[in-house]
C-alpha cells in the first residue's frame, strides 16, 4: 500500500451510510478491512447509526481478520463512488472524533408500537420475573409486556418480556429496553441477534436510574439494568443504565453536566476497559474495572451474583481516575533527573554488542555470514559461555544467501558439540531472504517484528534482533557515499523499527584490514556517524576478530576472536546425485589474549625459534670445521653463517658463556700468524656436563690442529754428517 492509502480508505468510508441494513454494513467494514482500514475508524464511522452496539461492531471487526477470500478493497470504493464520493488525492488528516451520518429521515414507530403506547399497555413488574430472580434484581419502576400483546421484534412475540424505560434529560420517554423470556432469547442467540431489544423506531436517548442520585454524591454508570441492580445493592448509591457500551460516554457527559461535584465510576463489562479509561480522561470520571482473570463480557452483576455484594463493594470503592495528561513541554525542556545511579547498558551480546543500531563491517571474502549468523545464535540463547544473555530474545536474520545460512545451521546443529537443537533454533531463529527496498519501507516491517516475536519476562520487553546481511542486498539508496542518502537511511532505521535491536551487515573501505589500518566502513561517513556502535571483522594470519570501533559504553571486550569449524555431509543434488558438501561455520568467543599480545607472542616465539636455528647452525659449523682439520675462529664463524652479524655474534657469545662452545688459545710461538690466535671447539652433551661439573675439557679437543701450526724446519746435515736443526727464530 502508499502512505496515503489508509486516508483515501478512510475518506471514502466517511461517505457511507452507517444506517444502512446489517448486510450493507457487513459488507462495508469488510471492504474497509481489505482496503487497510483499522478497528478505531470503523468503530467511529459505525457509532453513527442509530443500531450501533459496540460490542457487535468489535466482535463483527475480528471476524473480517478470520475470513478468507470474500469483499475485497475495490469494493469499498466502488460504493463510495455510487453514494457521491469522488475520488482525487487528499492529504493526509487525522481521523474525526466522530463521523457525522447523512441526515436521514427518523424512522416512525409502526402504529401502536409508539414508546408510549407499549409502555402504557405493559403490567406492573413483580420480584417473581425470571430475570429479576436471576439477577437479583428489583422490579421498581419496571413493567413486564403482557400475554398476547401484538408487540413483535424480528419475528418474536415480546409477551413476558421485561421492559426498562429509558428516559431523556428532560423527563420524556424515549424508548423501551425489552429482556425476553430465557426461550426467545436463546432463539435470538442462535440466530446472532442480541439478547436486549430496543423499541424499533424509537431513538436511544437518555438513561434509567436504579436508586437515588444525591447532588455530589457517587453514581456508578453501566450499560445494562442487572449492573446496575448489582452496584446499588452492594453500595446504596445510584446505579444508571446506559444501554450499551457505546451511550457511556452520552450518558456520563450529561451527568456531569448537570452535577459538576459528582463523582461518576464508569463500570465497563469486561473487555471494554480502555474504551471506559478515554471517556473518563475526557470527562472526569473514575474507573472499576474486573479482574483481568475473568473473561470477556463478565460483568459486575456476574460478580455479584457469584461472589456477594461484600467482593463487588470492594472492587467499586477501588475505582481509581486516569493520570492527568502531563502539561505540554518543549522536547529540549525536559530535563532528566540526577539521582546518582549508573544504570547499565541494555545488551545484546552481554558486554560486548548493545542495543540499537550497531554497524558490522567486513571484507569482501573475510566470513561475514559464518562468523555473525552464530553469534546471532547466541542473542537467541542458544549457546555462548561468557557471551551468553540472561534472557534470550527472537532473531529475525534477513540474509542474500539463504542456502549458506542453512548451511551453517546445519553445520551448528547437527556436526557441532553446542548440543543445540534443531527445533529450538526453528522456534527463535528465523531466516528472510533478502528484498532490496526503499529504507523506509524496509523499517516499517518493524511493527510486525515487534508484534509477532517481542517477549515478556518479569514486566520487561525483550525485543527481537533484526539482522540485515547485507545492507546493499535489503536497503536500495541511490548512493552509499551520499550522506544525505545515508543520514536518510539510518533514520529511517532508526524510527521504523522502533527501537528494535539492528545489525546493519556491510563491508569496509579498505579490501584488507589489520591491526595497523584505520578501521572504517565503506560509504558515507553519516553510516557510522549515526549508528550506535561500530564493530569491524577482520583477518589477522589464520584467525578472525571481530573487533570494537565507535561504541557509547565502556565493553568488557575489545575484540571477539572468531574461531572457525568445518564438517562434510553427503546430500543429494537438484537431480539426485549425491554430493560432497561443505559446512563452515565460525565461533566468537573473549579471545584469551590481545590480538596485540597474540601478535607479541608470536613474535617472540618466531625470535626464539629463529636463535635455536642459529645456535644449531653456529655450532654445526665449528663442528665440521673441527672435524676437517681446519677450525673455525670468530671470524670464520661470521663468514660461514649466512645472518645478521649483529645477531650471530650475540648467540656465539650466548654458546661461549654457556659453554657450549669453547675457545682454544693457539701458543704465540706455535701461531702461523696473529688472526689465528684461538680457534673454536663445539662440545657434545656429555663433554658439556663434563665441563659444567669440572671445568675441565677433552683432551683431544685441546690438540692444535696442524692447520693451525707452524711447520718444522727440515733437518739440514751438518759437516762431518751429523744433522743439524736449523731454528729460523734464531736467524
């Protein structure tokens, strides 16, 4: 429907005649129902008839919500059209306090059925009448129609009935109220009409007193005479029959107006409490109202007839005024009190998601949906630990990919250990396929959530959580990078949904986030200036955190680390073939450190993991020199692994310290030259203990290699054949 439909429903109801016959009405209000009328129109539009009874025209609405097919909208306007109405397009206007029917011609009472003229023919009523017994009445003022009188009404003898005068302010009777006999009434039942007749012809003006009315005194006003019996039994104050619901406010209205000290109790049968509660803000009225136990139609004769007049007398001296509407105050003049409490946030996810509009952003391929449809789970009570809420609340999760969602709760429900079962999930979980739309037709789908799948638990509404995965796939804006189109949108969320919870699915403006980047979503700045939380997913090595931006209250967490789970099933394809499928799904949970510890950490761990390597490599490569005869000093140590040098020296000084390595001193005169002064020696785990217990070193690690010493002068024969040795030092 457009946003004027309602009104140009409403317009052309107002045209009608709400005199017409029964049919001719029926067929109305369901024509006004099809066309997107509501209850509060049409009960305003029927109180213009003569006939009119409320509880008929409420009962006779909810039947129009139980039908199926029959009058549809077009029908409506077609008879607005015949009866005049022309149709063009008028503005929206409130409906009017009361519609105003075409004057018509009163209808005159057949010849000798004149109010008058019936109540002059009727007898004196008696303590032994059938409804006065029943209801404990008194027969004061009342008459009965006697045996044989013509008086017929839709087809029934009235012979025997009980007639209750209604009189005009003036003194002058109006009409008659005629009870009939318990027989007819259960034929009139069986065929829908009312148990209580009116005088056809004759005009319902005016009341019936039971009692005595006091100036200033205490009058209770009720529809029907067994009311009013019951009210002035059980108090001695006047009880005034209004008969029907729909004269109360007639009636109560001149009784104030002709004793403005009175106090008045309106005392509506069961079920019409809030039509009781404006009339009496309107006109200064107190209301007693049943218990909310009884059911509907139960009324205050029922209660005493039941119960004693002692219970009905206290339910009455319990009637309380309508709260004074509050002054009229400028919305930035109301100041709000300091009283020193802290109030905490209203949550979602406890500590970490509050309530609101909250703006989830992700790269394109980062897991939006396996990682958010799960921790919509846990909104809705179905697992979470530390995240868990004390009361779960209805998801509504309108996703562009309905086969992925099921999916994941297929994955969750049958292949994870959350143990959560499936008809649980049926029961608060609730899957839409996305429709992109108009945002403010998209917002007013609120109503309905809040309606269908708002919980109540100890006095508190727990609303239902409405997810929109993703923004662009269920809001239509001409541009996302517009703010005027983006402030509209958020608005319109806002207000539309009427406070419900909203996760609002997009991605950000950078394709790949970490920890380094400027966390933000991608379109207008007015997306994450409005909303009332900001939270980014995003992929750090092989994990995912869903990570706190704008928030309006101090989290428990900054981040949720989102660990991921796969299982396979086999299921047939759209032709019967079975096929290996996938489930993928992923878990939020208090991440047991910082993405910037876990970082550290891992950094560390790399560092440790890099210094064991070239420990090994340093040591390897003093041992296989060693072994080759050629060792290794300082120098060569540098020379032969291939790293920072900064870093090899720290770890050969780190091997010598520990002893690890050792440095064997060539003697000066042994040295071929200075640079190789010390060569190094690796240990074995045992000669390292051997060492550590008492410092002293293998022999043969101790022994010069000959690459390491001078080499003999060979032996030169001195005169007369002994050889000499020639030392070059001596030279």
């Amino acid at each position: 429907m457009q946003a004027n439909d309602h009104d140009r429903a409403r317009d052309a109801l107002q045209s009608l005649d709400p005199s017409c016959d029964r049919g001719a009405w029926v067929k109305t209000g369901m024509a006004f129902h099809a066309a997107g009328g509501d209850f509060d129109s049409f009960d305003q539009w029927s109180a213009g008839a003569d006939s009119y009874n409320a509880q008929a025209a409420r009962a006779t609405w909810r039947s129009f919500k139980a039908a199926r097919g029959g009058v549809g909208a077009g029908a409506l306007f077609g008879m607005a059209r015949d009866a005049g109405w022309t149709e063009g397009n008028p503005s929206p206007r409130p409906a009017p306090a009361k519609s105003t029917p075409k004057p018509v011609e009163p209808r005159k009472p057949a010849p000798g059925m004149a109010a008058a003229e019936v109540w002059g023919r009727c007898t004196p009523a008696t303590n032994q009448h059938g409804y006065i017994v029943k209801k404990q009445g008194n027969p004061e003022g009342l008459r009965v129609v006697p045996a044989g009188d013509p008086l017929r009404i839709m087809g029934e003898s009235m012979a025997g009935a009980l007639v209750v005068p209604c009189m005009a302010a003036n003194g002058c009777l109006s009409t008659l109220q005629l009870i009939p006999p318990p027989e007819v009434a259960a034929r009139l039942k069986a065929a829908g009409k009312p148990g209580k007749m009116n005088l056809p012809g004759c005009k319902v003006e005016g009341w019936f007193t039971v009692g005595n009315i006091v100036p200033g005194g205490i009058v209770y006003v009720v529809e029907g005479i067994g009311q009013a019996w019951a009210c002035w039994k059980s108090t001695g104050a006047a009880g005034v029959v209004c008969f029907g619901a729909g004269n109360m406010g007639k009636v109560a209205a001149a009784l104030r107006q002709s004793d403005a000290a009175a106090r008045l109790v309106l005392v509506p049968d069961r079920g019409k409490e809030q039509d009781a509660h404006k009339i009496a803000a309107q006109i200064g009225c107190a209301v007693a109202c049943l218990p909310e136990s009884e059911p509907d139609n139960f009324d205050v004769n029922d209660l005493f007839c039941r119960d004693g007049f002692d219970v009905l007398a206290a339910l009455l001296e319990g009637a309380t005024e309508p709260p004074k509407p509050e002054p009229k105050v400028h919305p930035l003049a109301r100041y709000v009190d300091i009283d020193g409490t802290a109030k905490p946030p209203r949550w979602v996810i406890p500590g970490f998601i509050g309530h609101g509009v909250a703006v989830i952003s992700g790269a394109h391929g980062v897991g939006k949906t396996t990682a958010l449809l799960p921790l919509a789970l846990t909104a809705a009570g179905l697992h979470g630990d530390d995240l868990l809420p004390r009361q779960w609340r209805h998801v509504i999760y309108c996703t562009e990919d309905v086969e992925q969602a099921r999916r994941i709760l297929a994955g969750i429900t049958l292949h994870s250990t959350l143990n959560i079962g499936l008809d649980l999930v049926r029961e608060r979980v609730h899957i839409v396929e996305a429709v992109r739309l108009d945002p403010a037709f998209v917002a007013s789908v609120g109503t309905t959530y809040r309606e269908q799948f708002t919980r109540t638990v100890q006095g508190v509404e727990v609303l239902p959580l409405v997810v929109l995965d993703t923004k662009s796939a269920v809001l239509a804006v001409e541009s996302e990078n517009d703010n005027s189109e983006a402030s509209r949108m958020m608005a319109a969320l806002k207000q539309g949904f009427d406070g419900l919870p909203v996760w609002l699915v997009g991605h950000v403006a950078k394709a790949n986030l970490s920890r380094n980047d400027a966390l933000t979503s991608r379109g207008a700045s007015a997306i994450e200036a409005d909303a009332n939380q900001t939270l980014f997913l995003i992929r750090e090595g092989e994990s995912r955190y869903l990570v706190q931006g704008k928030t309006r209250f101090e989290s428990r967490w900054p981040e949720l680390e989102i660990v991921s789970y796969t299982a396979q099933t086999v299921e047939p394809d759209e032709f019967g073939n079975m096929e290996t499928v996938l489930l993928r799904w992923g878990i939020a949970a208090p991440a047991q450190q910082s993405r910037k510890e876990a970082a550290e950490q891992a950094a560390e761990q790399r560092r440790k993991e890099d210094e064991a390597t070239m420990r090994q490599d340093i040591r390897g490569a003093v041992q296989v020199a060693w072994m080759a005869g050629n060792p290794l000093n300082r120098a060569g140590v540098k020379a032969k692994v291939r790293s920072k040098t900064s870093d090899v020296v720290a770890t050969l000084e780190n091997l010598l310290s520990e002893r690890w390595l050792h440095e064997v001193t060539v003697p000066a005169k042994e040295r071929t030259n200075n640079s190789k002064a010390a060569y190094l020696v690796n240990l074995t785990t045992e000669e390292h203990e051997a060492v550590i217990a008492d410092g002293g070193l293998p022999a043969d690690k101790l022994v010069i290699p000959a690459s390491w010493q001078k080499q003999a002068i060979p032996v030169v024969p001195a005169p007369g054949g002994d050889a000499v040795e020639v030392n070059h030092a001596e030279q």
